[in-house]
C-alpha cells in the first residue's frame, strides 16, 4: 500500500490582517518501509506517521 499525505487550508482575517491555517498529515496509512538517500548511497526509513497544523498571519 502507498504512503498517502494530505493537507488543508483555510485562509480568513484575524482582526485587520490576513491569515491562514495549514493541516498536515503524512504517512496515513503508516506503512513501513525504506527509501534511498542517493546522496549518501544509503537506505533510510520512512518517516512516521507526523500530523501538523500551523497558522501564518500577514502583517
């Protein structure tokens, strides 16, 4: 099964100025396996499940 990522997000105004929220999920399945650094000529787990939110605000 492939590694799904999804993401969201929302923009609105905060007071007078303009923000957004980002939502980010990856490795939803959690399925485990390697990936190749090319640059390194070695193999590297794949990262875990991470969900992240986060909020930027124009000013």
């Amino acid at each position: 099964m492939p590694r799904r990522e999804r993401g969201a997000r929302y923009r609105f105004r905060l007071f007078t100025k303009s923000a957004v929220f980002r939502l980010q999920a990856q490795d939803l399945t959690d399925v485990y396996g390697w990936d190749i650094n090319a640059r390194q000529v070695a193999f590297e787990p794949n990262e875990q499940r991470r969900v992240s939110l986060s909020l930027a605000v124009d000013f």
